[in-house]
C-alpha cells in the first residue's frame, strides 16, 4: 500500500476532490490531503495539511490573504507554499505520489508542488489548460497533464470518468516499481539536436564503450532546462554540451529558450563540462509568419526546417554576445571546464557552402569567448565541422580529460 499526496484547494473543490480521494482509497492506497484553498474552509473529508500551514510556508498567513482578498498574490503565495511543504514531506519519506485538480490558477499551484520533487515521483494533474504551452505548468519536471474536458467543477457524466481515470493513472504509477539497473554506471548528459545529430550520436558510442551512461537531452528549451535540473539535483557526474542552441533563442527571443541560467548548473555542482557553440548559428521560430517584424526588415537568411519550425541564421553580433555570455557562465565553474570550437561549422547547416555558412559570425563567438575568458580555462580549436567524426572522437578525448581532472 502506498501514500499518495492529493493538493489543491479542498474549499471550492471539495465534492470533486472527495470523488477523487474515494477512488484511490478503493485502489487500496492511503491519501495524504494537502489543502492550497484560502477562501473557506475545508470539510468534505480529513485534511492533513491545512492552508494555514501552506500559507505560511509561502511567507504569509491565511488571515492575511483573506483580508487582503487579492486573488494573483494568494496563488503565488499558495504555490511557494505549497511547493515548499511537498519538498519537505517528500524528503520525510510521508508519500509516494501527488496528485491534484484545477483551472488555470488551481493546476499552477499544484504543479508547483509537483515541480519541487524529484524526478521519478509519480506526479498527475487534472487540469483544464492541459492543451498547448504547458511549459509553465510542467517546467523542467514529468508532470503529467490529464485534459479535464469539462470544468474541474462538480462530479458528472464527463468529469466522474476524468477524476476516475486519474486516481488509476496515480495509483497505477506508484504500484509500478521501476527495474534495478544491472550496474550504476556515472552518468554524462549531453545536449543535441537535429543539426548535431551525427555528432552526439558517435559521442555516446564512444563514451558507452567506456563506461559511461550517456543520457541525451532534445535543446528545445524544455530539454535544456531538464538537463539543468537533473544536474542542480546531483544525479549527473558529467555534462558535454554540444549543442547550446537554446542561448541564439534567449538573445533572438526564439521559442526554444532554456532562460538565463543555462549552462550554469555543471559549473555551480563542480561537475567536468566541455563545452561547444552547437547550433548557435541558429534561432528557431515556429512557421514563417511567426518571426517578428523586425527580424523580416534586414538581410536575415531564413530556413524552413520543417512547416512547424523556421530557422534564422544568427549574425555577428548576436555570436558575439552569445561568446561573452559563454564566458562568463565558464568563468563561474567550480570545476574543470573546457571549450571545444568547430571551425568548420557549429551545425549541419554551417558547413562549408552551405545556406548558413558565416565564417565571420562564426568568428564574432570565438573572439568574444576568448576576450572574455579567464586564464587557464582551455579552448580547443579543430579544422573540421561539428558532425565530422573527428570532432566527435576529439570531443569523447577532451570529455574523458575532463573527468579524469575531476
């Protein structure tokens, strides 16, 4: 029998949490209720964790977000509540799994709980923005989303088969207990993409034949800020980012952004980290008619990877940049570090008379990193393109140094 930890605001919610609560006790599990409403009070069944104590947590009280009657800052406050409690309970061992219901305000406070925890803890939401952008409610974490079809909002015809399905989808993943790996392996990440593809592929051929575990993460924002995330929790022994992409679509506001922080995670845990420009020639859009204006008024080369995506070709300055700020994140590490440069392209695209190829953008990146990095971080240079196999096997040589320093 396991715990599963059930969050959201019991006050508005109560017969459809109730509902919920009935079909996991039926599944034979144990639920431990964690209240996030601020509006009345909570009797449809025992609750555990009071709002009292989730506001507090969240740096306020509950008498104070009623008086107050402000809707925006009782959700910010519940979710920092609520997220710190979750971490908290977890770390006691008090459940197995989480799962919660809501709108569009219910389903952020409840997924900021879930994001607190660790990958792997079974995490399942009923939500009814669970269609498109739902970045902001998943982050870097496996929160899964179930459609409410209709309004988390009584139980009827529709919802009685959502709330349902749910608690069998929770329960369901706490009841399954993931296989023993046959040895524990140290774990390299590495970032890829479409345009990097050949590269990382014979990287994790080389590094699989030498012990390593190569987990490799897709640089489309979310896979990036993944990657983060599994290294700020110390399960990484090692990080070869090839392709740092999601840093053209920070500065050219593309969709595929990782946000600020990346490329900071390796350095703050001391963790070996090469590092290569992969794919900063490029920013990515979604169709045509999404690139802003500004973007269509100059001499920008455009590519249309498929009809979903279109890519735009980075210009000197924005390497520029892109260099400087690389620098700065190498320059913060906290343990061995190196750079390695593909003078012959950072991408498929990037080669040599191909429809990218800017030898002197290229250029700009390589300058701006060099001007600005602290000595003794190394910078390697190779005469080939990012997907030749010679990068990649100089590539595993530099990650193994690396690790080898550690």
């Amino acid at each position: 029998m396991a715990k599963i930890l059930m969050v959201g605001a019991f006050d508005t919610k109560g017969p459809e949490y109730a509902f919920l609560r009935e079909q996991i006790l039926a599944r034979g599990h144990e639920v431990f209720a964690m209240n996030t409403g601020v509006i009345g009070e909570a009797n449809a069944f025992p609750v555990d964790i009071g709002a009292d104590e989730v506001a507090t947590a969240g740096g306020s009280s509950l008498g104070a977000l009623r008086e107050a009657a402000d809707r925006g800052d009782a959700m910010k406050v519940m979710s920092e509540g609520s997220a710190v409690v979750a971490k908290r309970l977890h770390d006691e061992g008090a459940f197995d799994g989480v799962v919660g219901m809501g709108g569009s305000g219910g389903s952020s406070v409840v997924t900021a709980a879930m994001r607190a925890l660790p990958v792997g803890v079974p995490k399942v939401c009923v939500s009814t923005v669970a269609s498109g952008d739902t970045s902001a409610y998943v982050g870097a974490k496996d929160v899964t989303l179930i459609p409410s079809i209709v309004d988390v909002a009584g139980v009827n015809r529709i919802s009685r088969v959502i709330f349902t399905r749910a608690a069998g989808a929770v329960c369901g993943m706490v009841e399954a207990e993931p296989p023993a790996a046959d040895d524990d392996k140290p774990i390299i990440v590495a970032s890829m993409f479409g345009n990097t593809t050949e590269c990382v592929g014979a990287c994790v051929e080389h590094l699989s034949a030498k012990g390593y575990e190569v987990l490799v993460f897709h640089a489309t924002g979310a896979g990036g800020k993944t990657m983060e995330s599994l290294v700020d929790e110390g399960l990484v022994d090692a990080v070869l980012d090839i392709t740092t992409t999601e840093w053209a679509d920070e500065i050219c506001d593309g969709v595929f952004s990782a946000g600020p922080d990346r490329l900071g995670g390796a350095g703050r845990a001391g963790l070996p980290q090469l590092i290569v420009p992969g794919c900063v020639d490029m920013a990515n859009f979604g169709g045509m008619g999404t690139v802003p204006q500004r973007f269509k008024n100059g001499d920008r080369v455009f590519y249309e990877w498929n009809p979903a995506v279109t890519l735009m070709r980075t210009s000197a300055e924005e390497n520029a940049r892109m260099g400087k700020i690389f620098a700065e994140k190498a320059n913060q590490a906290m343990g061995p570090v190196a750079f390695l440069l593909p003078l012959k392209g950072v991408s498929i695209l990037d080669g040599d008379g191909e429809l990218f190829c800017d030898r002197a953008a290229d250029q700009a990146f390589f300058d701006a990193l060099k001007m600005n990095l602290n000595d003794g971080i190394a910078v390697h240079e190779i005469d080939h393109n990012i997907n030749d196999p010679e990068f990649s096997t100089r590539a595993t040589e530099l990650m193994l140094e690396l690790i080898d320093q550690k």
